[in-house]
C-alpha cells in the first residue's frame, strides 16, 4: 500500500508551503486523483487519519476529486476516454496513445481555517 507513503510526502509539503504563508490552521485537503494514477482513493481514505495524526492537518477534512482517465492518439491526433478502450484508440486502433489526463495524484486545494 504505498498510498501511505504519498500521504505523507504530501503532508510534509503542505506542512512547508503553509509556514511559508503563515498558515496555522487548515480546514480541508483537495486532492485530484487520477483514474490511472495507480492511487486507490479508498486507501487513501483510510491511510489518512494516521498519516496526518500528530501534523498540522491534524483533524482536517480530505475532500477527493477523481479525474477520469484521457488518452492522446498520436496517430490520429485524437483524444478519448481511456476506459472501455485500455489497450488501443477506438478511432483508428494505433496503441500509439498516451495518458493525458488521470495519471495525476496532486494537492488541488488548500483550504486554511
Ligand atoms: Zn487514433
């Protein structure tokens, strides 16, 4: 579960930009989390209350966005929906495609108190 891990690496740098701002107190974490991120949001859910035990964000609320997966065919210069199509572009069938957008687990948002 290296969900655990992300948390905390975030945790650390949301801890740094907050004294930077002199932010004492934050009410809620945003986190964009991509369909394709290899990130399970339910481990996420769970991990958080003990990565942030003893932190700043102690007692924040995490809010989740997740982002669907996107990919780009580079043959037909086309963009489509990665689920349903894993392996190949639905429109001209190149596996020449790239994850565009899903593959993302970053801090979004931070909401001080
Ligand atoms: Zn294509």
């Amino acid at each position: 579960m290296h969900e655990l891990g992300l948390l905390a690496e975030i945790v650390d740098k949301i801890e740094a930009v907050a004294k930077e701002n002199n932010v004492t107190e934050i009410e809620k974490l945003v986190l964009d989390v991509g369909e394709y991120s290899g990130v399970v949001p339910e481990y996420v859910e769970t991990s958080y209350p003990a990565v942030i035990g003893g932190t700043m964000l102690e007692n924040t609320k995490l809010q989740m966005n997740i982002i669907k997966g996107v990919a780009f065919c580079h043959s037909c210069k086309k963009k489509f929906d990665i689920k349903g199509n894993e392996q190949r572009c639905p429109y001209c069938g190149s596996q020449e495609c790239e994850v565009v957008e899903g593959g993302e687990f970053i801090i979004k948002e931070i909401v001080a108190r």
